[in-house]
C-alpha cells in the first residue's frame, strides 16, 4: 500500500530524526546541568544572539551590513579580548518588524540575547515588555548625561528602557562638484536653490526639525510637546518657520522627500545637491560620490542655531536569555559604553557620536567630527523634542500629513502652525 | 563555506537554554513514545485505525505537549512550529489518494514527487531558518566566486530553485499553450507533443539564461565559458551531446515525435517521449519501453506508419476451396471485411486472388486501419469475421490434401476417376 510505504519511511525518518536530536539535546542538557560549574572552572563558550535594526526605509541592506559589521567588529573584537569564551551571533531586521519578530520569537524561547537598535525601537519593545531593562548601577549612571538619559528611559529616568551606545549625528550632506561651499544660514540655503543648485529636504518633523532652531520655533514646538500653553510670540514663531517651508517649497530647486532613503538615492545619483543627513548614512554616500562627499553641520538662521535631533542608538535586552547569556549580554552592553571603547568606536569610524559624556571628541582631526560636534551642540537645542517626541509617536504621523499640506499647497501657514501645535499637544 | 558552517553552528547556541531544550526534549519524547506505541501496542488494532495512528499520534503527544507547556506558563511557540510541520506533513500523505481520484497515477507521481514534496521540504527548512535566524542574513552568506561575481548562498539557492521550477514547471504552461496552438493551426497530436517538448526546452533555456543574469553572471563570459566548453564537448561527452542534437533535430524535423509509429525490430512502436539522451518507444506486444539513443534513428534505417498519415494498410491470406467461384468469395471477403469494426471504409477493403495451390485457392484481403498499433488485433478480428462469412456461406477452407490417380489402362482410369484421399481404402504411393 503507498499509504504503508509513506508512513515507513515518514517513521524511519522522524526516527533517525529523533535519536540525532536527543544525542544532541541530551549532551546539551548534561551541559547546562553544570554550566555554572563549568564556566566558573574552564569556561563554556557562550553564543550571544544579537539583533541587529536597520532603517525602515533602507533599501542597502548589503550596505548595512557591511557598515553595521565595521561598528560592530570594534566593539566585539575589543569584548572578546577579556571575554574569549563568547560568540556573537549577529542577525539583521527592519525596525518595523521587531515588534513582530520578537513577540514570535521570544515565545519560542528563540529570542535575541541583546538588540541593537534605535532608542524609539527600544521604547517600543521595552513598552509592549519584550525586552528587559538593563541593570543601571549609580556608577553607569553616572556615565551618561541626564538628557541621554531621559531620552533612553521610559516614564523615569532610573528605570532605562535600554542603554544608549551611540548618537546618530544629523548633518548636511552635499556634493562638493557642483556645491563648493554649504550654505552656513538658511538664507544662504535658499539663495543656492535660487542660483540653481538642488536642495532635498525631509517631509517628517524629525528630519526636519532642524530647521526650527534656526527660525526661533524651537522652544515653542517643545513647549506645544510637552502639552503646555504657547504665548502669542511663541506662536508666531512657529507661524515664521511654516511660512519659511512654504516659501521653500514655492523655489524650484527645492524638494521636500517623504523619507530620508529617498534623499539619499537623490544626492547619490546626481539629482541634488545638498541634502540633510545621518552620520552613518555617510560610508554608503562616500561609495557613490567618493571624494565628492562634502559634509557640514546644517544651517544656522536669523533666530538661532539650527536644532537637529541627533537619533540615539542603543543596546536593549533580550528576556529568553539563559542565566550565562544573561551575564555575558549585560556585560556587553556595559562594555559598550565605556569610555575607552566608545572613543575608540568614534575615531575609528568617523559616523557615531559617543554617548559617554566623559569623552570628549577630538574634533580638530577630521571635518567630519567636527561637524558631528557642531550637530552635538545645536542638538541640544532639541532635546525636549527629542525626548517627548519618538519615530513611532503618532504624533509624528499626523504632524508629517500637516506639513505635506502646507508644501503643496493646500494648507496656508498660519492655519498649519495651529494645527500643528494643537497636534503636539495632544496625548499620544 | 566557512561562514556558512559558522552560522550554522551558531545556531547551536539556542540549545544552551533551558527553554528551549524543554520544548525540543518533549517533542523527541513525543516521537519516541509514539514509536514504541505503535510498535507494541497498536498491532493488533484494525488496519485503518494503525494507519490514522501512525500520522497522527506523534502529531497528538505533541500537541499534548504543547498544551502542558501552556498550562504550566512555559514557552511553547518552537513546539507549536515543529507541531505544524509534522501536521503539513500528515496532510501530504492524507492527499495522497484524493490526488488520485483527479489524477492519472503517473500525473500524481510527477505532482508529488517533484512538486509537493520538495516544495513543502523547502519551505519547511525556509522556515525553520527563519525561526533561529533570518533568511536574509543567510542568503548573504558568502560562499564562492564565479566569473569574477561574488556568489552567496541566496543566490546559488534562487538559481537552483529557479532551475528546478523552471525545468519541472514548464510542463503545464507549454502543455496548455500547445494545446491552444494546436486548436487555432490545427496540427496533429504528434506536432503538438514536439511544440510542447521545443516550448519546454525554450522556456528551460531562457530560465537558466535569466538564473544567470540574476546571480550577475556576465554574459561575455558566459560566452566565453560556452566555447571552451564546446572543445571540451567535442571529446569528453560528444555522445550525450550529440544525443541531445539529434533529439531536437529529430523534433524539428517531426521523423520521431511522441505518438508516431515505428516499426523496431519488425514490431510497431509508438514514440512515448524523446528525452534528452533517448527516445522512449513503446511495444504493444510484449508492453515494453525501448530505450533507444537519439543519435541511433539519424544512422539507422527507420519504417514509419505516421509520416504522412496514420493510416496503415494491414494484410491477411486465406485459402479457399478450389470449387468455389473466385468472384464470389472475393465479393465475401471484402464485404466481410467492411464489417470487422476498425477497418476503414476508405479506402476500400481490396481483395485478391493470388495463386492457385495444390489444395486451394490463396486469395489475400488488404484492409485499412486508423491506428498502426492495432494491426494484430484487426487482422485477427478480420480472420475470424472471415470464418464465419465462409461458414455462412458454405465456403470450404480446405486443408492440405493430395489427389492421386492410379497408373491403369486409359479404360479403367475413365470409370475409376474417383478422388481418393491418403488412409482411405488403397494406399496411394507417390509418383
């Protein structure tokens, strides 16, 4: 009978199946029985699983993990010289799906043991309890500024929904063959459109907020965040800065793109010239325009300094860790944020910021850290925002369906700035 | 590779949580039991409810096991993924004789032996990687390089999946678009099985051409890579290539199409498929398949009943008395003839005298049939329908018999000219 035959071969199968699982599962098991013993007397290799988020709008995921590899090898290469005994297993995932990926994987038990992510990722995943708050001693503490701090935390700041390793510099990106000089001022950004030079600029209010700063709306868009009343002068600074969007939209040589991806591909292929920029979109920029790539720190205006917000990456962790891979995970993340490592991770890769507020960036070496610097210290003009305000935050949605209005056309700019307000006012 | 191997052992490393070795020890646990159960205790049950058991009980305990891990708050979701697989595969083998009811069995072989099953294999161990790992990371690893293009292992995988589907796939599309071709041109059954073959073969070229383009494989070098290979054909597999050649040249040509008639050693044989080495004939007689190198039908002599047509013209002889008129039994033997079902009324049943011999009359009766298959199976419906007709009509079909006359005076010969026949009376002596 066929039916016969299937079933013996599906029986000679799951039995081979099963005799080479148990031999596995059972030297496993008498492993695990005495893994305590064992790592405190010749030490048992230790596998770390290590996820890795990339941008949602990132279509170079090759290109991400070449350059996610680099930053990654540092610090895993300096940990395993104290820490010989533990592997890192790294696997990469889109931001948007880890919500998916770890409530399905942690059920399993198939779970990372440590995720390195964005930190509005990591709110979200320490929010929905898929992660594990990292144990925060008064010494660590210590090593990070309070602004960092709240940023990482989720209601209080002793309670860290993960540990910050990283800034994402915002910066000004421009291809210096056809742009010799980046425009310092706002004024001067728009008077390089009007001469005919091409200028991208974000739809979304993160990636656009920059420029808020700069026409003196900055206090006002974080006053509105943190759900507090305006004054007539605050108001009618964030009306200055919707009229300077429409007045950019109305030049010609200006584009507003709805992500940052699509800047990128636009700077990249010869289509703009200037574009606002991530530090670490910088290898993928250098590999098509070479020694064309001219970074800056963004614009300046009339009002202020310019206020970008500088994204913060950081290091959460895992809940389906065993008790090895707990300890291994935690010392990881600790190590990452030393002081000798992260200085280390920022001279060498000229793309992050360090987080340590006691290491301080050489800035005189390269252009490009001292443009990071500079973002450093215009990003402080943000931090409320930045704090208040995350990628996942519906508000940003809404704010970025305001602005869209408002560069099209469609909506005026005194209309848009109380719209936008009562926006931000509101509770997520 | 050795990024692979590192990947895969890092794998491992999920074993060094209690979590995940609970689930995995009772899912083997589970195996295991329902071994021994059915072993011991399930012989003696009736046949259908061992087969439904040996699906299902692994299946059953360990869904139980699942459900144990529920209650008692632990993690569950690898146990309910590997429950699922070994479901999926239950239900392969439960379709098994549905399969059966729509296909012919060769279809079904074919869908399950070279679709289903692998599919599901595949899928089944996409899956799994994308529980301990992403299937990105995996198809980045890199494994080689290939005419100055890094290959990694999700390209090789994509090229040979492609390969495969395309190879196996295109039976069904290029079937049905040979069918349609052949309602709109009208062409024959045997120009529709070459349009189908050539279709296949075209859609397996340019799926493998576009494998290639796909990995980025550069097509100068491909090129390039195709003449040295051509030297190399010239020496090391000239037979199979020259097999390969003859095969589609015998299609162009239409000679040797799956459904024409050769005749093979004096037998008729129908043309089943022409492979890439071999045609594959088969012999109704003995219901044989020949297995003949394609290259052998351009160096040898071949006969063929389907050239032109499909008609064949088929023969049988029959002695008849030598009393009876030849016009009449040759008006039978045509008429009888247009009785026997499968002879062709056009053209006409012919019949013939064809000599006189010692005993009787040998007349022949030339038939046409549709099918030069049928040939034996006419001939011997015609014999018998040519019995009965001479039964019916008195017509004697003699057996061999000698008249001998004895050597007397002219006299007595006159009034003794009486046949005699061998045994009867006196005992004839040859002349």
């Amino acid at each position: 009978m066929p039916m016969n035959w299937r079933c013996c071969s599906i029986r000679k199968a799951e039995t081979v199946a099963a005799a080479l699982l148990l031999t596995l599962v059972s030297g496993c098991v008498a492993r695990q029985g005495t893994q305590h013993q064992e790592s405190q007397q010749r030490g048992v290799d230790t596998v770390l699983y290590l996820y890795a988020g990339v941008r949602d709008d990132s279509s170079d995921l090759e290109g991400f993990r070449r350059d996610f590899g680099q930053i990654f090898e540092t610090i895993a290469d300096e940990f395993r010289q104290i820490n010989p005994r533990v592997h890192v297993v790294v696997q990469v995932y889109r931001e948007t799906s880890l919500l998916r990926e770890l409530t399905h994987r942690n059920a399993s038990g198939l779970g990372p043991d440590l995720l390195l992510v964005s930190n509005s990722t990591a709110l979200k995943l320490a929010q929905a309890g898929l992660t594990r708050p990292p144990r925060l001693t008064s010494e660590l503490r210590q090593q990070f500024d309070a602004a960092t701090l709240r940023r990482a935390s989720l209601h209080n700041p002793t309670r860290l929904a993960s540990l910050p390793v990283a800034q994402k510099a915002q910066l000004a990106c421009f291809n210096t063959a056809r742009l010799p000089q980046a425009p310092a001022t706002l004024q001067q950004l728009l008077a390089i459109s009007a001469g005919g030079n091409t200028v991208g600029l974000a739809l979304n209010p993160t990636g656009l907020f920059w420029s808020v700063g700069a026409l003196g709306a900055a206090d006002a868009l974080q006053q509105a965040t943190a759900r507090r009343p305006l004054t007539p002068q605050q108001q009618q600074a964030v009306v200055r800065w919707t009229r300077w969007l429409q007045a950019a939209a109305t030049q010609q040589k200006v584009t507003f793109y709805p992500n940052q991806e699509l800047l990128l591909k636009a700077l990249s292929s010869g289509q703009l010239d200037w574009i606002s920029c991530r530090s670490t979109d910088l290898p993928r920029l250098r590999r098509r325009l070479g020694t064309k790539l001219g970074v800056a720190p963004l614009p300046d205006g009339p009002e202020g300094q310019a206020s970008p917000i500088n994204e913060l990456t950081a290091l959460a962790l895992g809940v389906n860790s065993s008790a090895a891979q707990r300890r291994a995970a935690d010392a990881f993340a600790h190590f990452a944020v030393n002081p000798l490592v992260q200085r280390n991770i920022t001279l060498t890769l000229k793309e992050v910021l360090p987080v340590n507020r006691y290491v301080t960036v050489p800035a005189e070496s390269s252009v490009v850290l001292q443009a990071m610097v500079r973002a450093q210290q215009q990003s402080r003009t943000a931090e409320t925002f930045a704090s208040l305000v995350h990628l996942n935050d519906p508000r940003v949605q809404r704010s970025q369906s305001l602005i869209t209005q408002l560069v099209f056309g469609e909506s005026q700019p005194e209309l848009t700035a109380q719209r936008l307000i009562q926006t931000l006012q509101r509770q997520p | 590779m050795n990024a692979a191997l590192s990947e895969l052992l890092g794998w491992l490393g999920y074993l060094q949580r209690p979590s995940v070795v609970l689930q995995l020890a009772g899912v083997i646990g589970s195996i295991v039991i329902s071994q021994v159960l059915q072993r011991r205790w399930l012989t003696g049950a009736p046949m259908w409810l061992q087969g439904q058991l040996r699906l299902w009980l692994a299946s059953l305990l360990i869904g139980l096991w699942a459900v144990l891990l529920n209650a008692t708050g632990q993690l569950h979701g690898l146990v309910l993924f590997l429950l699922g697989w070994r479901c999926g595969w239950s239900v392969l083998v439960l379709i098994h004789p549905l399969l059966g009811r729509v296909l012919d069995p060769e279809q079904r072989y074919d869908l399950e032996t070279r679709l289903l099953r692998p599919v599901f294999l595949v899928a089944g161990a996409i899956d799994l990687i994308n529980q301990l790992d992403t299937v990105n990371d995996v198809a980045a690893i890199p494994v080689g390089e290939a005419f100055g293009v890094e290959i990694s292992l999700g390209k090789v995988f994509v090229a040979l999946a492609i390969s495969y589907l395309v190879i196996v796939g295109s039976g069904l599309p290029a079937g049905l678009l040979a069918r349609g071709l052949q309602r709109l041109l009208g062409i024959s059954d045997s120009s529709r099985k070459a349009m189908e073959l050539i279709l296949r073969y075209a859609v397996a070229f340019v799926g493998i051409l576009a494998v290639a383009m796909h990995i980025g494989i550069n097509p100068t070098a491909v090129i390039a890579i195709a003449g040295g290979l051509s030297v190399g054909l010239g020496f090391g597999v000239k037979e199979i290539f020259s097999n390969f050649i003859s095969g589609l040249w015998l299609l162009f040509e239409g000679s040797v199409r799956p459904g024409e008639v050769l005749m093979i050693d004096g037998d008729p044989c129908e043309v089943r498929r022409l492979g890439l080495r071999a045609t594959v004939l088969w012999r109704d007689r003995d219901n044989a398949e020949l297995l003949i190198p394609n290259q052998c039908f351009f160096t040898q002599d071949a006969t063929t009943y389907t050239g032109s047509d499909r008609l064949r013209r088929s023969q049988v002889t029959i002695a008849a008395g030598l009393q009876h008129d030849p016009a009449s039994v040759i008006a039978l033997l045509e008429q009888t003839a247009l009785t026997v079902p499968g002879v062709l009324p056009t053209p006409p049943p012919k019949a013939l005298l064809i000599s006189y011999g010692d005993w009787a009359v040998n007349y022949a009766l030339r038939f046409w049939i549709a099918n030069p298959m049928n040939n034996i199976s006419s001939c011997s419906a015609v014999n018998q329908a040519i019995w009965t007709a001479f039964k019916a009509h008195g017509i004697e079909i003699p057996y061999p018999q000698q008249v001998a006359y004895l050597a007397r005076s002219s006299a007595a010969a006159a009034t003794d000219r009486q046949p005699r026949r061998f045994g009867d009376g006196e005992t004839d002596q040859p002349n």
